[in-house]
C-alpha cells in the first residue's frame, strides 16, 4: 500500500513539473515575441528632434516676412518646410531668450514632445542657439479661435452653435489631457483664444502649452486670461487654466473678445440673472433648443466666478461639454 502511494505522488510530481516547464517555455516564447520597451526607450522615439540653427534658416527662408503666419506673446511663427514636410516654426522673442539664458529649453521641449493628443498640437522639434530658442510644431493649415471670432469679418457667422459646442469640448478634451493624463501633468500657463487652433475639419487643438517658463515675468498677452491668485503670487496652476478656458467659453458665448479681464464682469451678472437676449453673439441665429447653451453658460460662470479651491476641474468640464456636444451635434 505504501508502495503505491509513493509511486502515485511521484508520478504527481512529475506531472506538476512538466507542467511547470511547458509553462516557462511557453512564457520564455511569448516574452521573446513581443519584447517589453523601457520607460528608458519610450521617450527616445517619441521626444522631439533637435534642429541646427542652419536648417531652421533655410526652413524659413532666412526667417523671411513672406514665411510669417502668426505673431503672439512668445515669438512669431513662420511655415516653413523640414524634411519636405511643411512644419509650423515659432521662433521665440530675443528679449525672453536673453531672461531665460540659463534655463533647460532642450529637456523642457523634450517632455513637452511626449504629448499625444487629437485636441493637442504636436511638437515635433526644437533649436536652440546663442540669443535663440525656436519650437517647431506640426502645420495643418490652422488658423486661431481668435481670428475666427475677432478678426475675420466672416469668421464669426461660420462657426454655429453646434461647431462652437464641438469647439469647446474638443479644447476641453486636451486640457484634460494635460492635466491629468501627462506626466508630469502640464500646466498650460496662458488658456486663450489665441491658443486653441481651428483646423479645416473645425476640430479645436490646444498649442503653446506649457511654455510659461519662458516668459514668467511677462504681462502682454496674458492679463484678463489669468485669475487675481496669479497676479498676487501664486502663478500658473491648474486652476487658473480652468478660469482662462471660462473666458474663451464667455467669448463663444457673447462674440466679445477678453479685454484686461472686462469681459468677465460684463458677462457674470448676465448669466446669473439669465438675460441670454444680452449674452449671446448677435451674429448668431438662437437655436430652438436654448438648453444646452444655458448650461455651457453655467460651466462658464462655475470656471470664471469661483475661487480656485471651488473651481471644476478639467475633468469635471470635459465631462460636461462631452455630454453636450454628444446631443447636439450627433
């Protein structure tokens, strides 16, 4: 009997073994099939190319007048073509270069590259020279939410309730996307109408993200977009991402562009006290069905008239104008 049993648990032993083996083999297989990158290969095929100077120069023309398409806050952006692919340039103020000398533009630009995001503006490459810094990022022929609103007579009348809906939940998608997917997390530092891009499918993208760093000290361009916390100290945060998003919201809303922060105080009270005769873009026809701009008002006013501690976050707002666009525009 004894002899049995010891011949039943060898043979059960035996069994578990080979078992245990084939399985090894098997996952030895599967792992030499499909090898596993490292967080340390990742970011090498993804990050952004370092440029010389010379390419950029010849990209450009020379940094010609004619390549011009653009001039903000930080630079002036130039079309220009890399590698026979057109390519969008910024080539960055020499004033903030020289306020910057001594700051990690090249592994700043690198992480910022790892961003991958259909409401998010690539950036594909840098160069950085004595007195230069230079960002190329992808071109697909964008013009700015702003230029659409205040600058193309036209502009206004072609974008509709439902494309300004689709508008504002795709800007919202990619900050989100910043905020909470990245990381680090970005902080955009500068949310503005000029900052979200309209490409020919009217499909919004955020670009300039991230780059506050370049220009801390720097007022032009940005007051009436920031909160009160950013001027007495506290800086750039998430926060104040959500409230510059609540005044590109107030300016699809009203048609008004964002003056020195004015825009805001007229449009609060209007929404508080629901006079949308007032509020809304008079270029625009008012649907029949009021009730999704009324709540995209309130996200408006949530983002602009709450301190920061009481603000949405992106998700929250991403959240929301998702659920709205799905029943409007589909």
């Amino acid at each position: 009997m004894n002899s049995s049993l010891h011949i039943a648990y060898d043979v059960v032993m035996i069994g578990l073994s080979m078992s245990l083996l084939v399985l090894v083999i098997v996952l030895f297989l599967v792992c030499k099939k499909k090898p596993v990158e490292s967080e340390e290969t990742l970011p090498v095929k993804l990050c952004a190319r370092a440029y010389s100077l010379m390419d950029v120069d010849a990209a450009t023309d020379g940094f010609s007048y004619r390549r011009i398409v653009g001039k903000g806050r930080l630079g002036t952006v130039y079309a220009g073509i890399l590698e026979k692919e057109v390519v969008a340039i910024k080539r960055i103020h020499p004033r903030l270069v020289l306020s910057n000398a001594g700051f990690g533009f090249p592994s700043v630009l690198k992480w910022l590259s790892l961003a991958q995001h259909p409401h998010v503006v690539p950036i594909l490459g840098f160069s950085e020279a004595p007195g230069e810094r230079i960002i190329i990022m992808e071109f697909v022929g964008m013009v700015s939410l702003e230029f659409y609103l205040h600058q193309n007579p036209d502009g206004a009348s072609l974008l509709d309730w439902s494309q300004r809906l689709r508008i504002a939940a795709g800007a919202a998608r990619g900050l989100e996307y910043l905020h909470e997917v990245m990381a680090p997390n970005v902080v955009h530092g500068c949310v503005k109408a000029a900052n979200i891009l309209i490409d020919v499918h009217f499909c919004a993208r955020i670009c300039d993200y991230g780059l506050n760093f370049l220009a801390p000290q720097e007022k032009r361009g940005i007051t009436g977009y920031v909160d009160d916390e950013f001027w007495s100290g506290h800086g750039a945060c998430k926060e104040s991402d959500v409230y510059g998003f609540g005044l590109v919201l107030m300016e699809l809303l009203s048609g008004r562009e964002c003056r020195e922060g004015l825009l805001a105080k007229w449009t609060l009270p209007l929404i508080k006290e629901m006079r949308l005769s007032e509020l809304l873009d008079p270029r625009l026809v008012i649907p029949s069905n009021i009730n999704p701009i009324i709540r995209l008002a309130k996200v408006a006013s949530a983002c602009v008239g709450n301190s920061r501690k009481s603000r949405p976050s992106m998700v929250q707002v991403a959240a929301i104008l998702n659920n709205l666009e799905m029943e409007v525009c589909f």
